[in-house]
C-alpha cells in the first residue's frame, strides 16, 4: 500500500514538472498576449471611430477587411516560420519577431489612412507569425504524454493573463489618447528581450536540420499537400480578398474561384507521369495528410464565430447595449470606479450639445439614429425616445434663444452623461478574466473525457451564447451581455486548447514547431472569414436592416455545424 501511495505521488509530481523553459516561454507569451490584445480588443473601436474623434474612420466593409487579411497571414506564415524554427533554433527566431513587432506597433499609432495601417499591421503580423510556433513548439518540447493537457492549460491560461491585463490598461491609455495605446503596444514587446537574451536557451530535443530553404519549403508543404494544393488554395483565397477590399463583388469573386476549380480539374486530367520526375505544374492535386486537413478545415468554423468576440460584440455593445444596470453595480464602489470603465469627456459632451443646437437655429433636420450612433463614439448612448425629447427641447428654446446660456448647456450635457457607458473592452475583458480563473480547473477536468466530445461540448455552448444574442433582438442590457461573454468564455475553455493538444499528440518531436504552424491555418482561415463576414453582417444586417438577430443567427448556424462536423469526425476515424 505504502508502495502504490509512493508511486502514485511520485507520479503526480511528475506530471507537474516542467522544464525551465517552459516557464521563459510562459512569461514571453504573456508580454507579447498584453501587447497585441492591448491593441486588438480596441481594434474595432478604433478603427470605426471618426478621425475627428482620435480613431482613423474606416467603414465596416474596409474594417472587416484589415480584420480578416492581416490576421490572416499572421497565422498562416506559421507553416513557414514553424519549420524555420525548427531549422534556425527557436532563440533566433523569438530575437528576430520582436524587432519586428515593437516598431510595427510605435507605426501603428502614426498611420492615418488605409494603406498606411494595413502595412503597419503588416510588420507587426509578421512578428508575431514568427513567435506564435516557436513559443508553443517549446511547450511541446518542455511536455511529455503525462503532463501535456496540464502544461497547455497553464500555457492557455498565460494567454488569457495577458489577455486580461492588456485591455485594461488600453482602456486607460485611450482615455488619455489613441497614441499611448500604440506606445503601450510597442513597450511590452521591448521587455520580451530580456528573458530570451539572459536566459532562454533552445531545447535539447530540439533536431536542427541544416536544409536549405528550398528544403525547408517542401519539408513544410509535405505536411498537407503539394504546389498545386497550394496555387488552388492561394488564387482562390486572394480572389476572395479581392472582394473583401473592394476591388470585385463577391459574387463575381466566387464565379471566379468556381471557374478556377474547374481550370484545376482540368488541369488535373491533363498533368500526369512519374510524380517523382515532374515539374510542380504536371503533377495531380495531392493532399499528403487528408485527416489531418480535414480536421483543419472543420476548426475554422471554431475561430470564424469566436472571432466575432472581439470583432462583432464590442461594436454592438458600443452602439446597442444599455450598460447602465451594470454601472449601477460599479456604482457603489463609488465615483472612481464610474470613471473607471465608464469614462465620459464632459468637456466633449457640452460641444456636443452646442454643436446640436447650433444645427437646429440653421434649421438642419436631425436624424435621430445617426445622431445616436455619432455620440456613442463619445460613449454615451441615449435610447432614440429620450434623444428626441432632448432634440424637441432643444428645438424649442432655438427659437427662443440665439445661444444656450452656461447653465442649460450644463444641464443638458449631463443628461447626456447619465447615458454613458462601459468602454467595450473591458466587457470583454470578462472572457479573459473567467478564462485565467479556471482554465486549468477545466482542462483537469476534461483530460478524463475523449478529445472531440470536449471540442462538441465547446461548439455547442458557443451556439448557447449566440441564441442569447438572437432573442435580446435590438438592443439589450449589460448583465445579457455579461451572460453572452462567460459563456463564450467556457467555449473557449473547451475547445481551444483541446484543438491545440490534439495536433501536439498527432505531431512528432522533430516537426513540432511545423506541425503547431500548420494548426494555425485554422486560424488563419478563421480570421479571414470572421473579418469578412463581421464586416459584411454588421453593415448590412445590423446598421442597415436593423436585424441584428439575423447575423447572430448567422454564426450561431456556423457554430452548430462545426459541432456536427468534429462529432463526425472522431465516429469516422480509423481503428488503430
């Protein structure tokens, strides 16, 4: 007895020792997580938000469009940047990403027009395509079959640490100036040389192999499939970028990608011969790793509607949600903390209603539903019955009156304030909060349960939280929000690191970092589509038709048939 407790303890501590490495790699993640969620859960604010205002005024269709091709690319140079890793060794290549990132973030905050902040985001993309594999291949390395679900639980957890903090502190530094946000950005990334330079060393397990580039390629492409998998994919994808731009319709970028695929199959009958002998150009489409593809493509329907938390939400919390019985809460821990989450430019707001009042003696005819969405960039949203109670006042003393005396503008403006609101961030910072407090209580818990009922389990609590959306219709309240949030939160906790677990299982020690680049084509796919169709759904279901239950019914549908697909997936796999 004395021996089975002996071993069972002794294997409890193994399952919790880990490498030195893994804990450098732990800390890296959280800085580079506090720069890029710093900036990216404030994205859509400030990308939609007029440049009179501080932002930079882009449209949904051109916002969706940088949200969907820059992150893109970031989690799809993985493939390459992986297998560099494995090639180069993982200290040179975290060396080389934050100086591309800490500069990339400073610009960011300089750019004022599309182009500018499209090349921008660009570097920092790049920067970061470069940490992602590194970063999990060393967790891979510093894991074994006994500790890895636990290992990347406390990995995930780090993510969402950084997740956290990152969006608290960018909600305080925009209320200074959109600029600190970027500087902000840019000063995490510069702490990250320090571990990597003093201490961080490249794991011993880690198989350098002195290949050419060239090799390196086709030792990447081996993984899913050859050159002409590859052309398919590529045309295909800027085809659809294309339209996500502007520069085609979408219906004639998907007449051309059918009339591509048919060029393909064409193609296919003609190419044929020794496949070891021939040119890229005369071989058949071939998918090295069918499964492994599949699963891949499925995973995308994941990141297409999880996305929508940061792309989606803090737009529609910013211009539909009522936050006021969640400020009622933060209320009695006193005014500092109303100013907290809920700062408001008084001096802002008073313009407002001078501006207001000024267009009424002009004789303009107000729109009361732009005129609402034009003052939540001021974070405050007054519902349109008590905006036209306000408007008919005003109108009234216009005709009385050749200005508004001090104490009426005072007035006035603090009605206006009464509406102000929670900055969207910090809602969503709620999903990061929930995830740092329980997600290694919740990856315990589901190492006991088979892989893909887990990621099922996960895909169906996400369709939970957006069936909440689809029923709140127009507008809702913050506590429904807050719901919406905790529950995207254990979806997230399900099925994230799950889906990365799974690939660490299937991938051998030497390609670990190729095999993590690959599963971020998942991603890549994710953001691509979750940009697109958040920007495309928002302009049009939203703000135009006032539907909004439609574009959460949308991606609710997206979720249920990614559960079904994975469910099936597992039923289908062979029999060891």
């Amino acid at each position: 007895m004395a021996r089975l407790f002996a071993t069972a303890r002794s294997s409890n501590a193994s399952d919790w020792h880990f490498d030195s490495r893994f804990y450098i790699a732990n800390v890296m993640e959280v800085f580079e997580r506090l720069a890029w969620y710093g900036f990216f859960a404030v994205s859509s604010i400030y990308m939609t938000t007029p440049k009179s205002q501080g932002g930079i005024g882009f449209s949904e269709v051109e916002r969706g469009a940088v949200q969907g091709i820059i992150p893109f690319f970031l989690y799809l140079l993985p493939v390459l940047t992986g297998a560099l890793g494995d090639k180069l060794g993982y200290r040179k290549m975290f060396l080389f990403s934050f100086s591309l990132m800490a500069p990339g973030y400073f610009i960011l905050g300089q750019a004022n027009s599309f182009w500018a902040f499209f090349g921008a985001l660009s570097l920092v993309a790049l920067g970061a395509a470069c940490f992602k594999p590194v970063v999990v291949g060393t967790i891979s390395h510093c894991t074994n079959d006994r500790n890895r679900g636990l290992g990347f639980g406390i990995f995930y957890t780090m993510v969402n640490v950084g997740g956290f903090i990152g969006p608290m502190i960018a909600g305080a530094m925009r209320a200074i100036s959109w600029d600190a946000v970027f500087m902000m950005s840019a000063g995490w990334i510069l702490i990250n040389f320090l571990p990597v330079l003093f201490f961080y060393r490249d794991p011993p397990t880690l198989n350098r192999q002195k290949s050419s580039f060239k090799d390196t390629v086709k030792q990447a492409q081996h993984v899913l499939g050859n050159a002409r998998l590859a052309l398919l994919l590529a045309v295909s994808i800027l085809l659809l970028m294309a339209a996500g731009v502007q520069w085609m319709s979408y219906s004639l970028a998907f007449l051309a990608i059918a009339a591509w695929a048919v060029i393909n199959v064409l193609w296919n009958k003609l190419a044929g011969g020794d496949e070891h002998k021939a040119r890229w150009w005369q071989e058949k489409i071939r998918v090295s790793n069918p499964r492994f593809a599949l699963y891949l493509l499925i995973l995308t329907g994941f990141w297409t509607v999880y996305n929508q938390l940061f792309y989606t939400l803090p737009l529609y919390i910013r211009d539909f949600v009522d936050t006021r019985d969640l400020l009622s809460i933060i209320g009695l821990f006193g005014d500092g903390a109303i100013n907290f989450f809920a700062f408001v430019d008084s001096g802002q707001i008073q313009t407002n209603v001078q501006a207001l009042f000024s267009q009424l003696q002009q004789g303009v005819e107000i729109n009361i539903e732009s005129l609402r969405l034009q003052w939540v960039h001021d974070k405050i949203n007054v519902p349109a019955s008590e905006l036209t109670v306000l408007v008919n006042e005003l109108s009234v003393i216009s005709g009385l009156q050749t200005e508004l005396r001090t104490e009426q503008v005072a007035d006035f403006s603090q009605r206006l304030i009464s509406f102000r609101q929670i900055n969207p961030e910090y809602l969503i910072n709620l999903d990061f909060a929930a995830i740092v407090l329980a997600q290694i209580a919740v990856s315990a818990l589901c190492q006991r349960f088979k892989t893909f009922y887990v990621l099922s389990v996960g895909l169906v609590v996400m369709v939970i939280a957006f069936v909440v959306l689809m029923a709140s219709g127009m507008y809702t309240s913050g506590v429904m929000v807050v719901t919406v949030i905790l529950l995207i939160a254990l979806a997230e906790m399900l099925t994230s690191p799950k889906s990365q677990e799974y690939v660490a299982s299937i991938a051998d020690k030497s390609q670990a970092a190729l095999y993590m680049g690959y599963y971020f084509v998942s991603m890549a796919l994710g953001f691509l589509f979750a940009g697109f169709l958040s920007g495309w759904s928002y302009a049009e279901l939203t703000l135009a038709m006032h539907r909004p239950e439609l574009m959460w019914g949308l991606f609710a549908t997206i979720a249920l048939i990614t559960a079904a697909l994975l469910y099936w997936f597992h039923h289908t796999q062979p029999k060891q």
